[in-house]
C-alpha cells in the first residue's frame, strides 16, 4: 500500500567506537538497527519511501553531519507531514568550562582530551537546532542514550560517556517536539534491562541506574 502522508525517517546507530576509551555498545541496537530499517520502508507497514530514508550504521562525525545536511536539503525540496528521527548511540556528559555540555558519541569520537572529544562528536545542542530548524508538521525524535552503567561522579574528571540526568527535557526544549528517551543498560551477567520514559520524567530512568566505573 502507498504511504498516506508524505514521511521522511532518519536512523543513526553506533555501536563500534575506535577509541579503546570509549566502551562498545554490546546487545540488539545493531539488530535493533535493521529491524527498523526493514520496518521503515515495508510497504505494508510503515511505508516510508526508501528515497526519504536516511540510515546510518557506525557512522563517522562526518558522515553523520554529511547525512543531516541531506535530510534538511529533502526536506526542504518538498512538503513533508512527518518526520521522525532515530538516534542510537553513547551520549556523553562533558563538563569543562568551554565545551560544557552533552554530546552525541560518534565511531570515531576521540577520548584523549576533552577539547578532542568535544570536536569530534556532535553536541547535542547542535543537532537540536539543526533538526528543530527543518520545516515539517509532524516530528517525532527518539534519543536511545544510556548503554553502560552510570560512572560515579567526580569534581578531577570533565569527561563522561553517560548523559545528563535531564537530557531528555534538554532535548524537548531544544527540538520543541516530541522527545522519546530510551535507556539500555548492560549488567554484570550482559543481560539488558530496557526503561523509556517521555522528556518529561528522562531523569527518573537515570537516576535508578546502578553506578559503576567508566573506563
């Protein structure tokens, strides 16, 4: 069957990082990924045209920013009625005074400083804007931010790969739409708990991690 409105997907997973420093995400996002794609683009169930379908597996800053640029351009080349975002990745927290804030983790974000890590990942006060800015009736954007265990704190470290406890609520002020945040969480035995929440209670899915040391 045909589409009945006018959609456009953008779907961006990373699971693989090559900095040792920064941990893969183990578990189905990978699967998770493609499932989505089959999904997406099946004509008898969500019927996204496959030409209005950006997916993005272990993707570089670059490619990430090449393929966000895109969507803007399709986007804006016609009316769409509905867009929806899917982000799966490490979002980190960086906490120094020139690059403060929470950044979404690319394949080849860098961990060696955290001048380096906040250039080579995309902030997500950034994408914010660039998604907010597209022109679309409907969107929907959902953020699957947490894979480890929550680091402890520490006032000798600016750099964390897990995300502010209100980064659901950043991102809905930000995009002014819909934000669904989704949290998966490896224990020790490497089952997966799995907890969503809506930007408006983010902060309750993280706050009942367990805590645990980042490498």
């Amino acid at each position: 069957r045909r589409s009945l409105c006018n959609q456009v997907a953008f779907v961006a997973t990373v699971a693989h990082f090559g900095s040792p420093r920064i941990p893969n995400i183990h578990g189905s996002v990978l699967t998770d990924h493609r499932r989505l794609r089959s999904a997406l683009v099946h004509p008898y169930l969500c019927a996204f045209p496959p030409d209005n379908c950006f997916f993005l597996e272990n993707c570089t800053f670059e490619s990430f920013v090449t393929a966000l640029s895109s969507l803007r351009r399709v986007v804006e080349s016609e009316a769409f009625s509905s867009l929806l975002v899917i982000v799966q990745t490490h979002v980190a927290k960086l906490t120094s005074r020139a690059d403060k804030g929470a950044y979404l983790l690319m394949a080849d974000s860098q961990w060696t400083s955290t001048r380096m890590a906040a250039k080579t990942s995309v902030k997500l006060d950034d994408f914010c804007a660039e998604l907010r800015d597209i022109k679309c009736e409907h969107k929907t954007v959902i953020l699957d931010v947490a894979h480890n265990l929550k680091p402890p704190d520490s006032i000798f470290r600016t750099r964390f790969v897990y995300p502010p406890p209100n980064v659901g609520e950043m991102a809905a002020k930000l995009l002014e739409c819909p934000v669904i945040l989704s949290a998966s969480v490896a224990g020790p035995s490497a089952t997966q708990q799995r907890g969503q929440s809506s930007s408006k209670d983010a902060g309750g899915s993280t706050d009942a991690e367990k805590k645990a040391e980042d490498r």
